[in-house]
C-alpha cells in the first residue's frame, strides 16, 4: 500500500537545514524543514504534492498577546502559512522540504500584536499528494525568538 510520512519537522539555520535550532534572534536566518518519506511509487507514478509549513503562536488572548494583521479591519492571524503548490518529487522517496526566510523577522512581518518577534512558537507542516488520498502531518516543533 503506498504512504506518505513526515517523519520529522524542525526550524534551522537555512544554511545548515539538516541541524534543528529551536532559539532564534529575531535577525537571524530562520527555516522551517520537513523529513518527508513517501513509497517508491508515488515517484515513479510522476505525481506532485501540495506542501503547507505553519508558524504557531500558541497564545491568543485577544488582550495581549494574539497575533493579527489590517486587512480594512483587523483579522485574527494565529498562524502564518506557506505553500509550495504541485511540487515534483525530484528527490526520490526520502528528502527533505523547507522554506527560508533571510531573518525570523521577515517570516511576520505582516503580523502585529506585541509577541510577533519575541516569544515561543511552534511550527508543523502538511503534505497532500494530488490525484489520490494520500496525505500526512508533523508532530510540533517548539523554537523561542528573542527581539
């Protein structure tokens, strides 16, 4: 029967992605990775997957410390996700996955709320394999940022 795992995620230096971080600066490089396995066959049959990776914040009191953006009023934002839609499985049945941003900064810089640079986060991620009922999930990975 044909799977799909994500065996692990973790944030990183994107420079040294295969080496969990869990403290950040606010400044420093910041990459979410996942551990992806998927059966042989779903490589061989050239199908693509449909990745999510997620930045948490795990407190939404509304009073101090949820998250939120301006949109022409204010939308509560508890996480900030990434997509990488139709991606090929160039690397075989086992590979890793991430998304890098130059700073932790600029991975919310759309995010207000007095905890969007500095506190502690968690991240988890998603693949969905297009063209069948394949999918899978991550545990959480908590990280800490400091301004």
């Amino acid at each position: 029967m044909a799977f799909a795992n994500i065996s692990a995620v973790r944030t990183a230096d994107p420079t040294n992605a295969g080496v969990a971080k869990d403290s950040f600066m606010s400044t420093d490089p910041f990459a979410i990775v996942l551990d992806v396995q998927v059966d042989s066959s779903v490589v061989t049959s050239g199908l693509l997957a449909d990745v999510t990776w997620q930045i948490v914040n795990p407190r939404q009191d509304p009073n101090s410390h949820a998250w939120w953006t301006y949109d022409g009023g204010v939308i509560s934002c508890p996480t900030v996700d990434t997509d990488w839609i139709g991606m090929p499985f160039n690397w075989g049945p086992v590979f890793w996955v991430f998304c890098w941003w130059s700073q932790y900064a600029e991975a919310v810089s759309h995010i207000q709320g007095p905890d969007a640079r500095a506190g502690v986060f968690y991240v988890q991620g998603t693949i969905s394999i297009q063209g069948s009922s394949l999918f899978a999930k991550s545990d959480q990975f908590w990280f800490k940022v400091r301004p």
